[in-house]
C-alpha cells in the first residue's frame, strides 16, 4: 500500500491534510496500546502534547502515505493542522513518502528500533521509523 504521482508534482506543493478524529494521547494509547503492540501499522499523527490524529476515523487518503529515509514530501504543522507537502519536484509514478520521525517516550535501544523497522529501502536507511532524540 502507498500512495503514488499520478502525474508531476512541483516541490513545494501543498498536496493534502491528514485528517482524522482528534483525540489526546491517553485516548490513543488506550485504543491502541493492546491492539497495535505487535503491529507496525497504525495511522495515528501526534500534532502536540494534547492532541493526537486518528486517521482511521475519518481519515484521508494522507494515511496511507509509507515513512522514508529519503522522502520526497513532508508533513506540515499549519496552526494545529497537518498538511503534506511536495519537497522536491516529484516524477508521475513515484511514491510519496514522508519521514515519520516517530519519537517514543521511552530510551530508543536497539531493541525499541528494532521493534520499529524502516523498509523504505534506500541507500541511507536508517533502519528505523523513529527519529533522532534530542
């Protein structure tokens, strides 16, 4: 699954918003705690401290773009609301990603980041979906 070009894009265009129900994250960790605890696959967007996006509620098509280490798009905070824009001219055909730069609460070990694997492929993968702590 992924979502592709279906024709060019130019770097710097506002592609769509990643919508979803919006709800805390204590929320998001009890609906999903349990059930995505083994699963790599969740459509949850932390904005802030206090909100969480759940794309598996009325949710648009932003969730089902893949995370890279070499992305071609990125995800935008516009005053509380996430858009996914171009950042480099994308051919017709490509897959548009973005770096999920997931950040746990917890120590990222090796153990967590293996708990948390990048298939994106590329030259530089980093071998995980979640980001650099700083």
């Amino acid at each position: 699954r992924g979502v592709f070009a279906l024709m060019p894009i130019p770097k710097g265009s506002r592609l769509l918003e990643y919508t979803g129900e919006r709800i805390s994250h204590e929320v998001a960790d009890e609906r999903y705690a349990e059930e995505q605890e083994n699963s790599p696959h969740t459509m949850l967007f932390s904005v802030d401290e206090d909100t969480v996006i759940d794309a598996t509620h009325r949710g648009s098509s932003a969730r089902w773009f893949n995370h890279s280490c070499q992305p071609n798009c990125e995800a935008v905070d516009d005053e509380g609301r996430i858009f996914i824009e171009a950042t480099r001219n994308i051919r017709a055909g490509e897959e548009l990603s973005y770096d999920y730069n997931l950040l746990l609460e917890e120590a990222h070990t090796p153990a967590v980041k293996r708990a948390n694997p990048c298939y994106c492929g590329m030259r530089r993968c980093r071998g995980t979906i979640l980001g650099k702590k700083r």
